[in-house]
C-alpha cells in the first residue's frame, strides 16, 4: 500500500523543497492536502494558515510539526490526529557546543583568537577530566555519548540519583557542592525552574577547584552573573564559557566581554542553519517508519501538550 | 613475587613525586638503584647521569623511558635491556585540539571571542560532516577515535590505499583532490616530506568547497602559506585554523593574524602541562603490567631507534 504524503504550507521554500525531496525519495506518493494521509508542516512560523490546511486535509491521520516544543500549536493539537514534534532533534548540536566551548576556554583557544602575535603554550586536555553535569536531559544524554572516547570521569546532578545511562555517577541535587569540588569541568545544562535559578552562586563557585572550568548551555539565569564576575576575576575558577547570560543578550560594555578567562557566545548553541540538517533527518526516519508501518519518533502527549 | 622498581633521578620532582607515587600505588616496592629490577626514568631532560646511574643497577631488565621519541637516549640503548618510551602517547591530545580548532572555526568560536557584544547566529555543525584526513599515522587514529560518536563521513589520504580502521574511506594520494572536493572539513596530519611539502596550494584550496574548512596539525610547511591567505581572502574555503605555521613562529602583522576566518595557535596541540599527566597513565599502566607480566607498551626496537 502506498502511502500518500502532503508537504504544506509552501511559505518557506528551503523546508518545503527539502520535505518535498524527502517524500520523493521515499516509498510514498506526494500529493495535496486533499488526497494525503499524512501532513509534513513544512513553515514553523505560519501556523496561523493551518485550520484552513486541515479543513481540506480530511483524510490525514499523521502530523509531522518541525518544533522541539508544540507551544506555538497548542491551540490547533487534538485526539483526531497522531503528532510529531522533532522532540530531541536539536539536542546533539547543543551537546556538541559544550565541547567546542570546553576545549575553547581549557586549551585557551579563545585568547588564541585574540591574539595578534606567537604566544607561549598554554592548556589542559579534556581526555581524561573530571566532568560533573548539572542536568540530566537530552543534550547531557548527547554529550555524554559524544564524550564516551574521551575516558573522562563524568558525574550528573539531577533531582533524583536515579542512574543516568553512560554517566560514571549519578547524585541528587543534595550533593551539588561535593559534585562541583572534583570537577574540571562543570557543565550546566538545566530546565530553568525556581529550584535552579541561580544555583551557581558564589558559594558553588567556592565549592569548585580554582583550576575548574564553567560551561553553561542551560539558561543564564542559572548563574548569578555577578558571583561569577568575582569569581574569575579573583581565581576562584579557572574561566567560564555561556552560551546564555542573565541579562541576556549581554549590554555591551559588560565585564564579561572583556575578561581574559571568559567566552560568550551569543545563544547558537543550535542555529535555525545546524537545525534544519537535523529536522530533516529526523522527518526523512519519520518518513521511512510511516510507510513500514514503524512506531513514530517524536510523538506528542496531546493531554500533557508536549 | 613482588617487583622492584627504583625512581630515579630526582631531578625533576613533578614527575619523580608522580612515579614514585605510581609505585607506591602498585604491588611492585619501590627500591635504591641497587635493588631495583626495573628503572623509571624520571627527568627528561637529565639523561648524562644515565651510565653511572646503570652501573649502580645491575640487575635491571626493563626501563621506562619519558619520550615519544627516544634521540636522547640513542647513545646508550643497548640489547641488554627491554626499553619502553611514550609512543603514542601524545597523539590523543593533539587529536583533541583538532576538533577543538575544527569546533572553533565551524561554530565560529574564535570570532565571537573577538567579539566585544552580542551578534548574530554564525555556525555550522561538525555533527555529520564530511571529513578528509591527511595522514594515516596516532594522530588519525586518535582522531577517528575521538570522532566516532559525531557520525561524520571519513576519508583519509595516505601513500597506499591501505585501508585504516576506523575511516570511512581509505583512498591513496592520488586522489588528494578528489577527497578534498568532497570535504566540510579537511585535516592535515602528515609527516613533513619532500612528496607532502605545499601539498595544501592554490590548486587543492580551489579543489575544496567554498564552505570547507581547514585544520592543520601537521607541519607549516604542508600549507602553502600566500596560497592560503588568497584563499580565505577571496572566499575560496571557508576558513582555517593552524597550529603550525610556515614559517613559524608566525611574524608579527602577519596577515593571517587579522583574518576574520582564521585561528592560529602556536604548536600547542600537546604542551608539557598535558604531556605529563598522559605519561603518568602511561607508566602506570605499564607498571600494572610489569607486576603481572603482562606485555609492556610503547617497546622500542633498539636496532632500528625508535
């Protein structure tokens, strides 16, 4: 049985020609919204053209949308319809950030970029490093895969020591500060709750090694960016990397931008250019599973709306 | 059967605390000269006291020397003991800062370094590239190894076809522009020869794709260094980031220095800092192995020197 698949809406034409060539290089037939089973959203900023879309597409039963989260459709999702979201896609890019910001501050590659002249060797190796995750999510899932070569020591922070698969150890929140103190390199790759809202202050700063590096990819207001401030200006720690900042985006004439010891970058952890590649990665297995009858990745709990 | 293993000298006290450490974490003792079956070379840069030291231990079969390559030793290498140097020990390390400079230029790491506000998104993933390798010596394998997790394309140039593990594609020199053609990212980590000096010149940039990057840990002398310049002054690849230079030190106001598009570190991939802590593993190991006899790693062939 063939299996009949519409790309819409036809508003953003590097997705919507890339999930045309998905179809076309699938066992499905691509058709219009009139004739097809399943529904590819092919724009996620023009959701508004959707009930309308769906009108004339009676006979779909499989909506494949290209967020990580569905808030944008909360309002249009329902039982009719089985949905997809690309739920873990933009994971890995992020996982892959943290160690192009860990190998940047520890081998010092940042200052290398601001240099102007041959300098003198500076830099540690993360093979080998001890390296303690606050977070226990898909991109510490990421990037404890990507680090499993390294032979590095890792231990993730998470609400409960549940075991967290490929992580050396696994502690509750409670020992936050025992975790940081062995660490070379902390990671912080949280959800923002009121839990985690400024849970590197300068106390956790103390509890780190003065030769221990900060990584943060979770949110900036994870860190007190003042305590932070202090600490790498006084050798509490060695340096920090942020992908995000509180405030964010960082005033320019902050500190932060000119300190020797400190890399920003300006939340691109996952650029829309890296996460397109991955959505259609995602969409072409989904594609595939769809015409052979396999379980969909990415579902969306209706109930739960994500 | 406990094991004697002597530390000497004691010169160099970060590395003969750190043996003597590694004895006394072993089931071998650690004894004087005189007693000793085995002998740990401690200092690396003190070998003239070698022979009165081996005249005191007469009984030792097996010495551990701290090199990756054993020229200093070369005068005094003799068939009546089993030598053991730190081959391959400093390959994982410049392996790491390859993907560290490979990270940096792709996400763009080195310019918002540069960078004294927050810009826009810039980046590309390493996740799924295509990468070339030149060389098929440690410092491809441990990259390979490193890369494994990143599902990356892999094609390594080398003399023969001979297949390496772990890459994708093996393919000999004559394809060199072939398998720059296809490349995201191209990384030179050759031996300096007369067949590989300026292999990378004005016709393999123009072979590349102009959104290809260049990482090379090589020698400065496999770039071609005004052909480079041109190609990243007129877009030719996307950019570089080089360890080594031609010449090097690279000339302060050397253009290169102020290019948007490139990185440059001076010879860091491996410093002294990161080379002690691998060597330690290394003995230990080694150390293990000799109490449990077990073969030693990093033997060195004493007829050939190396």
């Amino acid at each position: 049985m063939i299996r009949r698949i519409a790309v819409y809406p036809n508003t953003r034409p590097a997705m919507y020609d890339a999930y045309c060539d998905i179809v076309d290089a699938s066992p499905a037939e691509r058709v219009g919204l009139e004739d097809a089973e399943a529904l590819l959203w092919a724009d996620p900023l023009n959701h508004g053209v959707y009930p309308e879309a769906i009108d004339q597409a009676r006979d779909v039963d499989w909506i494949q949308l290209p967020y990580a989260g569905v808030e944008p459709f909360l309002a249009h999702l329902d039982q009719e319809h089985t949905w997809t979201c690309a739920k873990g896609v933009y994971a890995a890019p992020v996982a892959e950030h943290v160690i192009g910001l860990a190998l940047s501050i520890m081998r010092n590659l940042h200052e290398y970029a601001r240099a102007d002249r041959w300098t003198a060797p500076v830099g540690v190796n993360l093979l080998g490093a001890n390296v303690t995750v606050l977070g226990a999510g898909g991109i510490t899932e990421a990037l404890l895969r990507l680090l499993a070569p390294w032979d590095c020591s890792t231990t993730v922070v998470r609400r409960q020591a549940e075991p967290m698969e490929n992580a050396g150890l696994t502690v509750p929140s409670s020992e936050l500060h025992r975790a940081l103190s062995t660490a070379d390199l902390v990671v912080v790759a949280l959800a923002l709750t009121d839990e985690t809202t400024g849970i590197l202050d300068s106390a956790a700063f103390a509890a780190m090694k003065n030769t221990g590096w900060l990584v943060n990819v979770g949110r900036g207001g994870h860190v007190v960016t003042d305590d932070l401030v202090e600490a790498l200006q006084t050798g509490t720690i060695a340096g920090a990397a942020l992908d995000v900042t509180d405030p964010e985006p960082l005033p320019q004439n902050h500190r932060l931008w000119s300190m020797p010891n400190c890399l920003i970058t300006p939340h691109i952890a996952n650029t829309p250019e890296m996460g397109l590649v991955l959505l259609e990665q995602r969409v072409a297995e989904n594609v595939r599973r769809y015409c052979a009858d396999e379980p969909l990745l990415g579902l969306v709990d209706v109930k739960a709306g994500y």
